[in-house]
C-alpha cells in the first residue's frame, strides 16, 4: 500500500501538502458516523467530513490542534470550509480541506482507505 500511495503523491494533479501522513488519526483527533442527517447536531468542536466514491458517508471529525492551525494560516480568511474524504479504486483515500463555495480545496494527504471504510462501515 505504501507504494500505491507514494506513487498517487507523486503525480497528484494538486500538491499534497501533508506527504507523510498515513492514518487519519494523524489528521484528526475523533472520527464519528453520522447515523441520522436528517436530526443531526454537530458537535462542538467538530466539523463536517462527507465521505465520496463508492461509498457516500457524512462524518464528524474534530481535527487536530495542528491540522486546524496549518490551515488557519492557508485557507482564505473568512470562508467557510469542510473536510471531504474521496475512497478510490486503488485502495486509498485522499483526504482534502474544501471550501463550501466551489472555489477550490486543499489536498491534505493519501490514506489507506482500509481506514476509512472500518468507520463507515
């Protein structure tokens, strides 16, 4: 898996700009299904994480103190934005930091996306 991921950075369309990251865990501190969309209340201090590709999933993920201070200072001041985690055919999962306009994203990092799907179910 790690050379289908360092293969996938490498020639990404975007950079990625967390290479060395692996596990979700590194991105965020708490990862939760939401079971039910339509009733949900996000909890505080975390943020929406939709889950795309085969699999469509809303997430609650609290990211790390990190993650959300890198971000502070390279997304654009004031505009609101999410997480989205794309599961690919190759068995990865890229995980990004997009805006909720359509003006653009940040590829975060290239996961397993064994990872993923263990959550989802």
């Amino acid at each position: 898996m790690e050379d289908t991921i360092r293969s996938e950075i490498d020639n990404a369309a975007h950079p990625v700009m967390l290479p060395e990251v692996r596990r979700l865990d590194e991105l965020f501190e708490e990862v939760r299904p939401v079971e039910d969309v339509l009733r949900h209340r996000r909890p505080e201090g975390f943020s929406y994480c939709g889950v795309g590709g085969p699999y469509h999933r809303s997430l609650d993920v609290r990211p790390r103190p990190e993650l959300a201070e890198m971000l502070d200072g390279t997304m654009l001041d004031g505009l609101p934005f999410s997480y989205k985690i794309v599961v690919r055919s190759s068995g990865t999962a890229l995980v990004m930091a997009e805006y909720v306009q359509i003006i653009g994203s940040r590829w975060l990092a290239v996961v397993d996306a064994a990872q993923v799907l263990e959550i989802i179910g």
